[in-house]
C-alpha cells in the first residue's frame, strides 16, 4: 500500500502545551465557505498543522476539502474554493491532540463527514474525548470501520448507531455516551449545529452574520468576518440553526461548569473575549497579580514574545519597573525548515527570538513568560539573555507550575517530562540557572481571571488539572494506560 503523506509538526516549538482545535460555521450566506476560511484564518493559532472545510449545495450536496499547513495557503485559491458552494459550511484547524500524534495524515484531518439514511452531516470537534478507546473497542466489535485515528470520528460512529430520527437527535445520543471535553460544530443539508460539554472545558460562540448565523471557537473569528457577537454557547447547550433562527436545549445530565483557565492564560487570542472578558486585560490583570506576589528589584521587564506580552505591561503597570521589548521574534520562522538538519536543529530558539543587546547590556531583567513546560527553551533564553550582557535573569512565569498533563483537547508532554512535575521551585531555579523563578499562585490566577475570592478548593470554578491535578473528568483511557492520577489529600 502506498504510504500516506504527512505533515511534521514546527521541529523547534516543542516546549509549550499547544491548543488543540478551532472550529468555525456559517449558516445563511452565499458561499458560506469563503467566510468559513477567514473564520479559520483568524482561529490559525489553535492549530497550524492542517485544515478542512465541508459545505453543502442544494444542487451540488455535500463537498469538501482537507489540508496540510496554513488556511492562507490552501483556503485562498479560487479553485479550491469554487468546489465548496452552498449556504452552510463548518471548517476545523487543528493541531494534533489524539490519532497521529505531530505526525499527521490527511485521513485525521477534521471535519469528517457521514452518509445517514436521513442525510449527510459532518462533524468538527474541540476537546478530547477520554473514553475514546473504550468507545472504539465497543464500535469497531459491533461492526463499525474507522476511517481515521482521531477520537472525534467516535461519535460519527455513535450517531450511526443510534435510533433517534433526526440527526440533531442523533447527535445528543451519541454525545451522552462521549466523556471528556467537547466544544463540536456539525451540520447537515439545512442546519448548523453547535454543542458544548457539560463541563464546557472549550469555548464556543455565537455570532450575527446579516441573516444568518456562525459559530465560532473564539470572538476574534466573528470579528474577521464582521459578525456580531451574540452570547456565549452554554456549558451543555446543544443549538440548532436553520432558515426559521437558533434553536437551544440542554441535553445533558447539568453540571458545574469548569472551563479550561489557561485558554486565559496562553490558547485564546488577546483580541478574543471569554466568559464576558477580554482576553488581553486579563493577561494584564496576571501580570499585576504576579508583581504583587512575587516582587523583585530589577531594571526592565521584558516579555518572552509574543505570549508573555500583556502579563509583561501587567508586571511592569503594578511594580513601576520599565517594560523593554528585551527579545525580538522573527515573525516569518513559521515552517521554513521542515525538516531541518543537525546543524540548523541546535541553532534551536535563536532561530525564533533574538536578544536586543542594546537594552540588556548590564541590566537587571526580569523576563515574564506565559508557563514552564519542558524548561528547554528557558534555559535558552535565559543563556541568550546573559551572553548580551544582563547583570541578573528574573524568571517570573503567568501560571502555576504545569505539574500535570491535559487530555481535554491540549498536547502535553508525558508527566515525567513536566519540569514542575519532578522538581520543586527552587531545583527548577537551579535547573534553569537564573537569579530568581516566581510563578503566579493558582488563587492569584482565579482572581486574575475575575473570582475575587480566589479559587474555592470545594468547587473550583475552572479547570486547572494541569496545575492542581484534579480532574474534574476522570482519564478513563490514560488510566488504563498506567497513569497514576493524583493521591487524594
Ligand atoms: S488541564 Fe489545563 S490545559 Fe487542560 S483543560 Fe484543564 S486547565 Fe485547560
């Protein structure tokens, strides 16, 4: 059999957690897949390793086209968007979280599509689904054949199976079998439909489009395409768009909402607005909370771009210390060596970020970056920063050590490569080997992102697995692979 092609993950970006998905609908424009390209276009940064678009025509039904690489590369060209005509369309980039891990074939690639005895619909999904295995070893013994590797074709899978007779309906029963995160844009010939998980670990909108409607990931996809934003998809809301308006219910077991807190601090785009906040002044808000913590005399504050950036103005606002654009990123590294040698590969982060030696050279520079995950590129940071001369490093990082992996839709390292997983805070200083290393406490987090009381210990507010350990979904599949979840206290 012929091998498939593939598409290699960014080789030097392997030392933060990476989001995942974006998802995008359109129901009530003319060639509602050009606006789905620019929706996705706009969500790039939650998945840059492919892309695809369904959409359906009354007289052409149902076509689509899957991706490797940028939207602006593929989703521009007239030939390839002429073959998507029709009024409803749903488009998904991704990063792999589930099937071929950073190696990615075209049959994973989101959204996929199924032929029901009542219709066509297809399917894009945002999250992980944490019984995935167990749901696959029950379909593939009844009978069912997957197409991919991907967790998200379960619940097709599901659909088939069940009795109701719409596809709406379908899609709440297969739903209810899925545990795990999920935010899913479907449609099918007439309808665009949009749910959240009960928890609502993902985000999902709704927008205003002339007539119609569109979903979206995040806000920063309607406002590319002129939509108005309408409200927030409810944690547990199913809606249901056609000609006749939205259509809204809830159709799972209620439960308290736990939404992930880093798309606060990292995924989410600073232009977006979650939970009724803008993205950016939250980061600010991080950044002020983490200078009240942990305080430390110095001379410029600089970010690590382009992540670290609002909590860097935040840090620099609260402690009256000079903010300084310290390190400068290329903005056209994107995927210009894809498979890089040796020799290029050790070049490592300075191919990425440079120093601005002339406003280092014998300064005391406190760095603020979004999180710590492997520690690599830190350490790297850290030596760049130092060889242009800075008299002190000050690491102060905008979240609790990441300790713990995600499953709900976010590629972690295994927890023995976590560098907060094995060292306190103190052997990561020294690991790192700079002056000092503060992060953010996780109570100054909650009230970062608005909960001025902090984080109820009873009933957290979010989901903070990765740094507190408590799942609020158990890992069903990563326990039977061996994971060991935390001891209760
Ligand atoms: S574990 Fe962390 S990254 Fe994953 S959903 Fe929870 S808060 Fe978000």
């Amino acid at each position: 059999m012929a091998q498939e092609p593939v598409f290699r993950a960014d080789p030097f970006d392997n030392d933060k957690l990476k989001e995942e998905c974006g998802i995008f609908g359109v129901h009530g424009q003319q060639d509602a897949a050009n606006f789905v390209a620019l929706g996705l276009h706009a969500l790039q940064h939650r998945g840059q390793e492919a892309g695809g678009i369904v959409a359906h025509h009354p007289e052409h039904g149902f076509n689509n086209a899957r991706r490797f690489g940028y939207v602006r590369d593929n989703f521009t060209s007239h030939s390839v968007m002429e073959t998507l005509p029709g009024p409803v369309a749903i488009g998904h980039v991704r990063y792999s979280t589930a099937g071929s891990k950073g190696q990615t074939s075209i049959r994973d690639v989101q959204p996929f599509f199924g032929e029901f005895s009542m219709g066509g619909a297809a399917i894009a999904h945002n999250g992980n689904i944490t019984n995935a295995d167990a749901l696959r070893r029950e379909l593939t013994e009844r009978g069912s054949i997957f197409q991919s590797s991907s967790d998200s074709e379960c619940i097709l899978h599901l659909m088939a199976r069940s009795l109701q007779r719409t596809i709406p309906e379908r899609m709440e029963d297969a739903l209810r079998r899925v545990e795990g995160a999920f935010s899913v844009v479907a449609m099918t010939r007439t309808k665009l439909i949009g749910v959240r998980d009960p928890l609502g670990v993902r985000p999902l909108v709704l927008g205003k489009l002339g007539d119609g409607y569109a979903l979206s990931s995040e806000t920063c996809g309607l406002d590319i395409i002129g939509a108005a934003f309408v409200r927030e998809i409810k944690p547990g809301e199913m809606v249901v768009i056609t000609d006749n308006g939205v259509e809204s219910s809830y159709p799972f077991r209620p439960q308290r909402p736990r939404f992930c807190i880093f798309e606060h601090v990292y995924f989410s785009r600073p232009d977006s607005i979650l939970g009724g906040r803008s993205v950016y002044e939250t980061r600010e808000a991080i950044g002020r909370e983490l200078a009240k913590e942990n305080p430390v005399e110095a001379d410029l504050v600089c970010p690590v771009p382009d992540s670290g950036t609002p909590a860097a103005i935040g840090f620099s606002l609260e402690s009256g210390i000079p903010y300084a654009m310290g390190i400068i990123r290329n903005q056209y590294m994107g995927r210009t060596f894809i498979e890089p040698t040796e020799q290029i590969r050790n070049m490592g982060v300075r191919l990425k970020l440079n120093v601005n030696r002339a406003l280092i050279k014998g300064k005391r520079v406190i760095l603020v970056d979004d999180s710590v995950v492997r520690g690599t590129t830190s350490r790297k940071i850290k030596e760049m920063i130092l060889d242009a001369g800075a008299k002190e490093v000050h690491f102060r990082i905008a979240s609790p050590p990441t300790a713990w992996p995600c499953f709900y839709g976010v590629d972690t390292p295994q927890r023995e490569k976590l560098l907060a997983a094995t060292m306190s805070e103190e052997e990561m200083r020294q690991h790192l080997e700079v002056d000092s290393l503060k992060f953010i406490s996780l109570d100054g987090l909650y009230r970062a992102v608005g909960e001025a009381k902090g984080r109820d210990p009873q009933h957290p507010q979010y989901c903070d697995a990765c740094f507190s350990g408590e799942y609020p979904v158990k890992p069903t599949d990563m326990i039977e692979k061996g994971f060991e979840m935390k001891a209760a206290e």
